[in-house]
C-alpha cells in the first residue's frame, strides 16, 4: 500500500475504528511504519482518545443538573427525548460514546501497542557497515521487529541528502528511501524483518543525480 491509496481508502480513519479487513490492516501497518504522514495521523488519533477520555470523566464528576419543574400537562416522558430539538443531540453524543468506547477497549490499545513497537529505539537491534565486506554475518535477534543499518560515507564531500537503495545479491531492487545528512552523526537505515530473509544483499548509496557515492555488501542471518 502506498500513501495515495492510503489517502483515497481513508485508512488512518478506518484502521482507528476498526473499518479495515485483515489483509488491508496488515498492509497499511507495513505503510505507516515508513510513512511519516500516516503515522503523525495515528499520534492524533491517539491524542483524540486521551482527550475524549478526560472530557468524558470530567462530566461523570459534575453534579446531575437539576430538572425543570414540569406540570402534568405536559407529559413528560421518554419520548421527549425524540423530538427535534434534542433527537441530533443526542444521536450525536451516543455516537461520540460508542466510538470512544470502542477505541479505549479495542482500537487504541493495538494502536498504542503497534506505534510503540515501531518508535521504541531500544528494542531495534543496531549493526554498523562497513565497505569491506566482513567474514560474520549480522545475525538479526527473532524477536526483533526491525533493525538498524549504520554507516558513514567514504568521502570528504557533503550533501545535505542521499539516496539509499538496497539489492539482493541478484542486483534487483528492493527498497528505496532518501537518507537525510547530520553533521558528526552515521546515516541510519530503519529495516523491517519481516522484509527480508536470510542471505546476502547490497546497499548502495547515490546522489539526487543518482551518482554512485559508495557500495555496501552484507550478508543477513535471522536467529
């Protein structure tokens, strides 16, 4: 899934209630996982249920509101509740409740759960390359969800950006992803493990004119 069809299905929405199918969940978490966009629209989503949840408790504390006087003749009773004036109302605050209800027990805590697994730095695994090809393999942990690539460029020559690409052995394509320059700090390359399997594969690294600035060849091992 890429981000124009994430925007056209309304997958951030969906995913938050609970809209999509199995296979369409699956695909828009590998998305968001490399999505900025999507992922900031998931943070929001998350702010949401924090801030529904305090207006919500606010109110069970406020005292119960003192009913009108009302005279026989009118009648009051539970169909009140139907006529114009207080029927938008009230379908609109049951369905506030209902949708916040079911994000505090369903939607929220797997988003929580699934947004903390992608951003928590310490439980990604983190490797350094080098441009000489060395004798080990990186043996990624079977409990890691992703792992980090570490490298610095073999050249004297700043840009303030790059283009990663990684290959498989064979030379086709897998991945491609800009790679931001910081003064003094190792470009990072953020990987899923459920992307890639065993064996050996290449990082390249090119300028925007798609120059060839430096080549790293490694072997993966998933324990």
């Amino acid at each position: 899934m890429d981000h124009q069809e994430a925007l056209r299905m309304q997958a951030s929405e969906r995913y938050m209630l609970g809209g999509l199918s199995s296979s369409e969940q699956e695909e828009f978490e590998e998305h968001f996982f490399t999505c900025t966009e999507c992922a900031e629209d998931l943070r929001l989503g998350a702010v949401f249920k924090a801030n529904a949840r305090a207006v919500f408790r606010e109110q069970s504390r406020r005292p119960p509101a003192t009913s009108p006087a009302v005279s026989p003749q009118q009648g009051l009773g539970w169909w009140t509740w139907l006529r114009p004036a207080l029927a938008a109302p009230l379908a609109a605050a049951i369905t506030l409740l209902c949708v916040v209800a079911y994000q505090n027990s369903v939607t929220i805590p797997r988003l929580e759960n699934t947004l903390a697994e992608a951003t928590a730095p310490q439980s990604v695994p983190s490797f350094a390359l080098k441009i000489a090809r060395g004798d080990e393999p990186i043996a990624v942990p079977k409990d890691a969800h992703s792992f980090l690539l570490n490298f610095y460029l073999p050249q004297d020559v700043v840009l303030p950006q790059y283009v990663g690409e990684i290959q498989a052995a064979s030379g086709a394509k897998l991945q491609s992803f800009a790679l931001p320059h910081v003064a003094g700090q190792p470009f990072a390359v953020l990987l899923r493990r459920s992307d890639f399997s065993s064996g050996a594969y290449v990082l390249k690294v090119y300028t925007a004119q798609r120059t060839e600035i430096a080549t790293y060849r490694f072997d993966l091992k998933f324990e």
